[in-house]
C-alpha cells in the first residue's frame, strides 16, 4: 500500500470498529444494569434495547450509502457519527429503559457502514483493496474480543451511563480523525449510481448468497440471544460483574487459538465446505447443551469457548465467501445486502431472546437459538464454497473507448469472473477467475471479437 492507502485504511478501519463498539461493548453489563432502572425488570424491553441499535443499522445503512454517493463520503460520515454521539449522549442520560431504547434507536441511525466501505474503496487501488476490506475485518473481531473484557471493568469504573458517554466522545474524537487524517476522494474517482432494483432482486434471488445471508442473520441473532442470558447466569454462580472479564478473556483467547487452524486448513487445502459445518454445529452442540449446563462458572466457560471458537470462524469466513460468491457487477450490492441483514439479526435475537426469557424462561431462548442453527445447518449442506482464485491477464486490442467498456463490462459478467481490472495503460485486462467455472476459451473469443 501507498502512505495514503495506509492512512485511509487505518483510520476508517478504526471507524467502522467504533460503530462495533456501540454494539458490542454493552452486551457483558447491559442485562444487569437494566434492573436498575425503571422498566428494566422486562427482558423484552432489555432486549429491545440491545437489539434497537441493530435495527435502525440494518433500516438506514443502504440509504446512507445512497446518500453518499449524491452528496459525498465524508459529510455522511460526519452526520452519521454526530447521530450516534447524541445517540450514546441520550442512551448515558436515560433513567428509563425506554429512554435507553431511544438512544439506542439514535445510535444506530449513525448508519455510516456503507459510506465507510465506499469510501476505503474510493481511496484504495483494486491490487489492494482486499488487504483493506480485511484490515476493517480483522478490526471487528478485535473490537469484539476488547469488548468483553473491557466492558466489565469499565462498568467498575463509570458504570453503563459513564461507558455510553465514553463512546459518545469517541464519536465526536473519530470526526476529527476523519476530516485531518483521512485523505480526500480524489477527482478522478467516478462515483458509482446506486443500485437499480433488477440488482437487489437478482442478488436476493442467488440460491447461494440466501444460505450466506441467512447464515450470518442466525449468527448475529444467536449471539445476542446468548448475551441476554449468560451474564445473568455468570452472576447467579457468585460471579460478580466487575469480575465476568476472568471468562471472557481466557475464553477470546483459547477461541483465536482454535480458530486459526481452522481457517489455514481450510483455505489451503480446500476444506473450507467442512471447516464451515463443523463451525455451524459447534455453535449449534453449545446452544443444546447450555440450558443443561449452566450450573457453574466452569461449565458455562467451556460452552462459551466451544460457541466463540465456531463463532470466530464463521464470522471470519462469511464475508470473504460473500465476496467470492457475489457476481462481479453485483459485488457492491451483495456485500450492503449482507450487512443489513446481519443488523436485522441483532435486533430479531436480542429482542427475541428477552421476549422468550421473560415469558418461557431461561431454555425457550436456547430453543430459539438451536432452531435457527439447525435450519442453518441443513441450508449449508447445500452450499457451493468458490474454488481456488486465478489471475489471467490477456493482451486487449486496440479499441475506442465505448467498445473497451462494452468489452470489459461483457468480461465481467462472464461465468467465473469475480474482477476485471485494466493494467499495463489499458492494454491488458487482468481477471481474477474461480478455477471451477472459468471458460477461458470462451474469454479469448469474447477478447478478439470473434462473438
């Protein structure tokens, strides 16, 4: 990467994990601070609350997106964050948990993901965008990781309001960071129309792109319906709050450690189909058996490490499978589709997962749970994992500049093709090619204008 690349990826990478914070760094505390408050004693509402910022996510994020294509990247950005520090600020000052559902609700209206993405896109050449699309990866992980064990020690220190002022400062931080650090789009870089609907509906359409998508809303829902019960648990075993980070953290640790093996056996052996289900039933062993074992610190431990080891390989896996999957003009499209989705699933497990507590008890949310995982499981059976990613480069012809885009729009709709991009000043086309179902001869004709 160039310095500016660097920059840019750095530095957005570090906001889109900020908007993860806002997610992520309550779930550890807010059940129990909940009860607190008034009208905290009602788990729906406690799951409401958890899952509210998820929902307006998933609702605004393409519409963001929209908008920063008409009116730029970075004002949308600087909107986004300003919604969410009044979010934090209101969710910090609430004395009720429907005050907190508000916040919550002005929180996740901060829908910048897209303009986020958008905008690495923009500042990043093609040969290198994949390293920062994986730097933004990698940080969500860490975001979430850093989140459970710093989230109860920072509810020791300033308690649940002090820690959703804390986000809402680094909110306020991040649009500094974004106008001095982040370099400009520069004038040459064509924004892209939005999406027509023929787009959203053949994406959604995509027998394969479904299985991923439902896949990562069950992720997201399981996860937020196992946060409404497992800090109630740790504390009713003698745990206190201030002290919950002596699981979470061996239990981020050990499940980065299982993780890695797993994710270099498959893909560099060609197993990632079988890496993939034997993720989806590790989380789904873990929610079957948590209601029968949640009678210890030590216990809940090692589902919670059984749950994150999958949960980590999954969460790993899903976006780079979307990408692969994802046809070459519809990238874009699939990718906003599949983080929408993933915010539908936070708000449908935390708000179910509190309904089901409070009304069925403890075993009817992991009934849930296990329900989504094992239809999961059987959708998975079923997937198609891309085979291995070739660079073919073939000498183009001399062409007018309308017959070259019709060439290389034709490229990337062919069978196979996942990106075509144009080196060597226009002369060559380089693509990048699922080995299974590339046609390249095909291709070659298609180059010489033979059809």
């Amino acid at each position: 990467m160039t310095g500016s690349e660097l920059r840019a990826a750095v530095g957005l990478a570090g906001i889109y994990g900020l908007r993860m914070l806002g997610m992520f760094v309550i779930l550890p505390v807010f059940a129990i601070y909940a009860e607190h408050i008034r009208g905290g004693d009602n788990l729906t509402l406690v799951g409401v609350a958890l899952g509210a910022y998820g929902l307006t996510q998933a609702i605004l994020q393409i519409p963001f997106g929209w908008f920063s294509d008409r009116w730029g990247r970075k004002p949308v950005i600087y909107g986004g964050l300003v919604l969410f520090a009044l979010g934090s600020l209101v969710a910090g000052l609430a004395d009720n948990i429907y005050a907190v559902i508000l916040g919550r609700v002005i929180q996740g209206a901060g829908a910048i993901s897209a303009a986020v993405i958008a905008l690495m896109a923009d500042l990043t050449r093609e040969e290198q965008r994949t390293k920062a699309m994986a730097l933004i990866g990698s940080t969500i992980g860490g975001t979430f990781a850093l989140s459970l064990v710093l989230s109860p020690w920072l509810n020791d220190i300033m308690g649940v309001p002090g820690i959703f002022m804390l986000t809402g400062v680094l909110a306020l931080l991040a649009i500094g960071v974004v106008y001095a650090y982040i370099p400009d789009v520069p004038q040459a870089v064509v924004v892209h129309p939005p999406a027509d609907k023929a787009l959203f509906a053949q994406v959604l359409r995509d027998p394969q792109l479904a299985r991923l998508n439902f896949g990562i809303l069950a992720l997201h829902a399981v996860l937020m319906g196992l946060f409404i019960v497992v800090p109630l648990a740790l504390r009713e075993h003698g745990l206190a709050v201030d002290q919950h980070w002596r699981v979470y953290l061996p239990v981020m640790v050990g499940s980065f450690v299982l993780m890695v093996p797993a994710i270099l056996m498959g893909e560099r052996h060609g197993h990632m189909k079988k890496v993939f289900i034997g993720a989806v039933l590790m989380l789904l062993i873990s929610q079957l058996a948590m209601p029968w074992l949640l009678s210890g610190v030590a216990q809940v431990s090692v589902l919670l490490l059984i749950f994150f080891t999958g949960f980590n390989v999954l969460e790993a896996s899903l976006p780079s499978l979307i990408s692969k999957c994802a046809p070459a003009h519809a990238k874009g499209t699939a990718i906003g589709i599949y983080s929408s989705i993933q915010f539908v699933g936070t708000f449908v497990g935390a708000a179910g997962g509190g309904f089901l507590y409070q009304h069925f008890g403890v075993r009817a949310v992991f009934v849930f749970t296990s329900a989504l995982l094992a239809g999961w499981l059987v959708l998975a059976l079923g997937m198609r994992v891309p085979g291995r990613m070739l660079i073919r480069a073939y000498p183009l012809p001399a062409l007018d500049p309308e017959r070259e885009r019709v060439l290389l729009q034709r490229l990337k709709e062919q069978p196979g093709v996942r990106a075509v991009e144009l080196s060597d000043r226009g002369r060559t086309a380089r693509l990048k090619v699922d080995a299974r179902g590339f046609d390249e001869q095909h291709v070659l004709r298609l180059i010489e204008g033979e059809i």
